[in-house]
C-alpha cells in the first residue's frame, strides 16, 4: 500500500535532488506502484512507541519532504492510481495538480488511531476544500471517494482507470513542458505566495503532533488499530 516510512521519503528528497539538477526534467510526476493505492500513508507501527521527541524528528524528515514538492521549481502532478490516506493525502496536496482513478478513496483518518494529521493535513486540508469540510474530515475520519473528491476540489480530474489517467497526465506534461520554465517557476513562487500564513500554521500543527505522543490515547489508538479493535479512547 506504498506505506510512507521516513526511508521512502528519503528517497523522494533525493530523486527531487536529482530531478532540480536535470535541466531536461521540465516536469514531475509522482504516483505509486500498483493499482491498489497512491499510499495508504504512515507505518502506524512506527507510533506506537513515538515519543513528543522522536515525533519531532518525524517531523522534520516527513514535512520537509512536503515542502520540498510544494515549493520544488518544476511543476510536480500527483497521478493517484489509487487511495491517498493520512500522509499520503498530505503528500498529494503538496503537489501542484492532482489527478485520481476513479477507485480511490481520500480521508485523514489520523483521529482513528488517537493523533492529529501532522504533515500538513491540517492546514493544506482547508485552504483546498474549505474550514468546515475539511473540520467534518478531520474530526470524523471518514475516507470519500473520487467524485465527492472532485465535487469539493480536492482533486482535478478524475479518470476511469491507471491508464487513461496516464494518458491524461502525459499530455498535461507535454502542454507544460511546452512552456518556459523560467516563467512557470515564477508563477509557481507566485501562486504559493498568496497561501499566507501557511508557515505558521505548519509550525503550530507541528508542536501539537509532538503533543499527542505525550497522551494515553495516542498510545490506545496505536495498539488498536495493530490489535484490529476498536479503541477505548480516555480523554487523557
């Protein structure tokens, strides 16, 4: 399910490396392997024993990787052959234009297992779709499907299948890369731009992911969801 552990976003940072250095990669595409998800987001193993100070390391690995593609020179489209939970719905909003099959689900289920969306969820979250949608999102966890996805603009288009939406893709790059790279690199700085105060927010989000390590509920929601039961959430 393209599980996204801090090796794989490591693996991300270093490709962009190379893709910024590359005067002939005029344009990214990032999507995962197989058919069945983008990513189904973190390695909820990897919370269990998470501490508010190792969250913090998380963090910065996690969003820095966020940040890279949302403020990445080139253009970057997010092809989501599949779903895009928690992290990997963080990672797909940090991408310029994104593009679903008509199979996958959306959701930020990150309240399911006792923690807050920490990699931009939610901040990205509601400059896409809205403060009370994206509320009722986070709040409840629920997944959506494609076309409610495109309904409230989480999405750009949506395609029946991997291979037409490659196709689409394909000719979204050529159209693209067609124009200046000077010029779209401005626009993008531009665009990004008008999204103020989004550092801040980032920042606030942070300091209260590191809090939820610190709570009996975070730890229940972990073991829960490993366990396949339902938690018994505290309070505390």
């Amino acid at each position: 399910m393209n599980a996204l552990n801090l090796e794989t976003r490591h693996e991300i940072l270093t490709a962009l490396d190379l893709a910024e250095e590359d005067d002939s990669v005029r344009v990214l595409v990032l999507t995962g392997a197989g058919e069945k998800a983008f990513s189904a987001g973190a390695d909820i193993k990897i919370f269990e024993k998470m501490t508010p100070f190792t969250a913090r390391e998380y963090l910065k690995t996690s969003k820095g990787t966020s940040s890279r593609l949302e403020n990445f020179l080139k253009p970057v489209i997010a092809a989501l052959n599949g779903h895009a939970l928690g992290g990997g719905l963080e990672l797909a909003m940090s991408c310029d234009i994104v593009v679903a099959t008509s199979n996958a689900k959306f959701g930020l289920p990150e309240a399911k297992v006792g923690i807050i969306p920490g990699v931009g969820g939610t901040q990205r979250l509601p400059r896409r779709i809205g403060i009370h949608r994206a509320k009722e999102l986070i709040f409840t966890g629920d997944l959506i499907d494609s076309e409610e996805a495109l309904r409230i603009g989480l999405v750009n288009r949506v395609f029946p299948d991997v291979r037409e939406m490659m196709a689409h893709v394909e000719e979204l790059v050529e159209k693209i890369s067609a124009k200046s790279p000077f010029i779209l690199k401005l626009a993008k700085e531009s665009v990004n731009r008008s999204v103020a105060g989004l550092r801040e927010g980032l920042d606030f989000e942070s300091a209260l992911f590191e809090i939820c390590f610190a709570s009996k509920d975070q730890k229940e929601g972990s073991r829960a969801f490993l366990e396949k039961r339902n938690p018994a959430f505290s309070g505390s």
